[in-house]
C-alpha cells in the first residue's frame, strides 16, 4: 500500500507500515523526530491529500505518487476542537482558530482517498455544539459526525489510560490485541475547588516535565506502540 500519515512527526506509525513492507510517508510541519527523513515530508499535508503528486522527503529525495493514496490516517491538532479545552470556546470562535480546525479536520475526512482514519480526543466534531456555533461548515462537511470507534492504549498492551477517538472511512473497527491493566494514577486536590482530581501519571508527568507548549503538546498527543501495531498489522493486510 501506499500510506500517508497526516500530521505525524513521531514516524509511530509509520515505522509499523514500513516494517510491513508498506510505502508510508508520514507528514508533519516539523522535522520528525522518529530517525528516519528519508520516509518524512516536511511541510503542509493538504497539498499531497488527494495524491496524484510529487514531494520531495526530509533527505532530499524526490518521489512521486501516480494515483490516490491506498490509505490515510491523520492525527490533525487537537488543541481548539477537545472539549477539555471548552472554556477557551468563546475565545477561539472570536479569534477564527476553531473554525479553521474544523476546516482542517474535515479535509483530512474528506480527502480523496477510500481508506481514512483521523484520530483525536474526545472533541465538537461529533456534537450539537458545531451545529449551533458553526452550521455553515455543517453543511458544507456534513457535520456533526459522530466518530466510529473510541480506544485506549491498554487495549493494545501499553498499560496507560487515553481516550482516543478514531473517524473512519472504509477501514473496520481496530480490534483489541492484548488487553492489559490501565496503569498509574496520579490524584491532588484542586486549591481552588478543594475537588479531589484524578489523572492518568503518564498525562500528569507531561504537563510537569515539558519545558515548552509545544514540546507537552507532542507528548500528550503521542501515539502509543500498541495501537500503531494494531493499525499496521489489521488496517495494512486489506486488498488494495
């Protein structure tokens, strides 16, 4: 298969395609950080969604695609559509970032390509608040859409705890590989509330430890090994 990876400067998943003997590209603004430039573009993805292109990867190595890609799978920013962040909502519809992420999103969904995923968190896409702060784009994408299938990481052998949400279009639910325990927790009482909270420690660590907004923002969004196998092995052994 030819494979895209949307947005994804870990190369996770892209290294479980190619140990499959798959032709993945994985995508991002960034430089990757998963050791291999030579499978990496860097720059924008909506100009080689649709396939039918030429880029060139981070090593200087041009390449061409001739026709659609046989499957996509993207990791768009979560950061003005996950509802962990609705308190920022009013901000983010004055300052137009929202509707441009939901513009972003729905052209991952909506690429031409019969196979796609595109995996966030728990976000407004698949709710009534886009119907009643955006409903142009809801007609124009067909929103809300619901996601089709919620997984964690300890459904796939990573002992931790993260809702993930996939949207998906002629691929079959992933299907759980080694069901473990879900890890650490870490719980304080908010100074404010006096509510006692409670956190995967995985997530808590990263808030603490990262030294920049954007290098919490990689953490928390990283993909674990256990499910990026789980989309190689299931997702890569379909007919073209």
């Amino acid at each position: 298969m030819k494979v895209l990876l949307a947005c994804e400067e870990s190369q996770a998943v892209c290294k479980e395609f190619r140990a499959l003997g798959h032709e993945a590209y994985s995508c991002d603004l960034y430089e990757c950080s998963g050791g291999h430039p030579k499978w990496h573009i860097k720059g924008d993805c909506l100009p080689i969604l649709n396939g039918r292109c030429e880029f060139t990867t981070e090593n200087g190595d041009k390449h061409s695609i001739d026709t659609k890609w046989d499957l996509i799978i993207a990791f768009p920013p979560c950061t003005h559509l996950a509802v962990s962040g609705a308190r920022h909502f009013e901000k983010k519809r004055e300052s137009g970032v929202q509707a441009e992420a939901i513009e972003f999103f729905s052209q991952m969904l909506n690429a031409d390509c019969d196979r796609i995923a595109v995996e966030n968190p728990i976000n407004i896409i698949s709710g009534d608040y886009i119907k009643t702060y955006y409903p142009e784009l809801c007609e124009k994408y067909g929103l809300p859409k619901k996601q089709n299938q919620i997984i964690q990481p300890y459904m796939f052998g990573d002992e931790f705890e993260k809702s993930t949400c996939l949207w998906l279009k002629g691929l079959p639910l992933l299907q759980p590989t080694n069901i473990v325990g879900k890890g650490e927790f870490f719980e304080w009482t908010d100074k404010k509330t006096g509510k006692v909270k409670r956190q995967p420690k995985w997530f808590f660590d990263a808030l603490r430890t990262a030294k920049s907004t954007e290098e919490r923002s990689k953490l928390r969004s990283k993909t674990f090994l256990g499910i990026a196998k789980a989309m190689a092995e299931q997702w890569g052994k379909l007919k073209k």
